[in-house]
C-alpha cells in the first residue's frame, strides 16, 4: 500500500506488518521502566487519528521497539522519542534516525509526529524484510499514578 503525506511516501506492507505486530512483544515485556510502562498505557489516551494512522500500517501502538522520555512539557505531558519498524520502504521523504527537524516531521495529531527512513535500528530478528523505521516525538500524557523521576527512566 502507498502512502503519501506532504512529507514523505511509503510503500508498505501491510499484511506482513501486521503479522508481525500479531505476536510482537508489548513494550513492558522487554522494559518495565516507568516511561516505557507509561506510554503504553498512555497510547489508550492518544488521538484517534494517531492510532488510526499506525492501524493503517499494520502497526500495534503499544508496541514500539523502543520509546524513551526526553522530559516534561508545561502543559502536563512528557515529550517522547522512539521508534516502530514496518514492513516497507521509504520511497521520498526519507530522514535519518535521530536527525530531528521540525521541518521535516508529519504531525499525525496533537503534537505527534513522525519521520521515516530505510532500515531500522534494535530489529528484531523476526521482522520481515524490507525495513523501514517510523521514528516518533510526541507529546504524551503521563497516566501511571508513579510521580515520573526522569533519572529513572
């Protein structure tokens, strides 16, 4: 499946992401720090469309491969970083990992935003061939009832 936004154009496949994602791990199976627990249960409060955009993809929010906090927002939230791999390739638009530039990023809805690249870092061994990377930074809200220590996460 093609997807195009104003930012990049992917070519992905869908029914062997989805697969995957099928039996992939939650993210607290492999991390039980508090930002990785709070983002899976925060991603149940995100934007229907975000959600709906991964789902397109045939990725499991809940699953990322990796997340990490970069610390808090004044509005409540904290900003994240992290990535999911698909099964695909980045056809225009491509970024590479880390390189964060406003200009650059799609914002799905409320301040998430991704980039893309060709191949992936930390993939798991079973992921299908081609890779491509959706790196995320988003501001997600902090659900966990656990006061955040940001040198504990």
């Amino acid at each position: 499946m093609i997807i195009a936004t104003p930012k990049f154009t992917i070519d992905v496949d869908v029914e062997k992401t989805k697969t995957y994602y099928s039996t992939a791990k939650f993210i607290s199976e492999d991390c039980s720090c508090i930002g990785c627990r709070n983002y899976e249960k925060a991603i149940d409060f995100i934007s229907d469309e975000i959600v709906s955009f991964f789902s397109r993809l045939g990725v499991d929010t809940k699953k990322a491969r990796e997340v990490y906090v970069y610390g808090p927002n004044a509005n409540g939230t904290m900003l994240y970083g992290g990535w999911y791999h698909v099964c695909g390739k980045v056809i225009s638009g491509e970024i590479m990992p880390g390189q964060w530039n406003e200009e650059k990023l799609h914002i799905i809805a409320n301040s998430f935003g991704i980039t893309c690249s060709n191949g992936g870092d930390l993939v798991d061994d079973a992921f299908p061939q081609p890779i491509m990377q959706i790196d995320i930074h988003a501001d997600v809200p902090w659900v966990l009832d656990e006061k955040h220590d940001l040198h504990k996460m």
